[in-house]
C-alpha cells in the first residue's frame, strides 16, 4: 500500500512521462495520463489539483 505522499510522486512522474513521450509513443503516453487521473481520483482529486498538492505534502 502506497502512501499519499507516494502517490502524489507517482502522479507527477506519470504526467511528466506522459508530457515526454507524446510524439513518441502516444498510446503509452495517453495510458500514462489515464492511470495518472485514476490515482488522483482515488484520493478525490483530479490531476491538477493533485500536482497543486504536491509541494505541500
């Protein structure tokens, strides 16, 4: 079981591969962007809102 604190780092590193690799591998990127929102959601957050969080946890 992943803490928040991981959670919201893994987040961010999904939304930055996702960033990366559009051009590239665009189906993995959009995946990357896909389970991004799905941990976010699961903390009652959208992507945004958990980036936001990121710097004060």
């Amino acid at each position: 079981m992943r803490t928040s604190q991981e959670d919201l780092l893994l987040i961010e590193a999904l939304v930055e591969y996702h960033a990366d690799r559009m051009n590239v591998q665009p189906e993995r990127a959009a995946r990357a962007w896909v389970m991004a929102g799905e941990i976010a959601a699961s903390h009652g957050l959208v992507i945004e809102d958990a980036l936001s969080q990121r710097d004060t946890v």
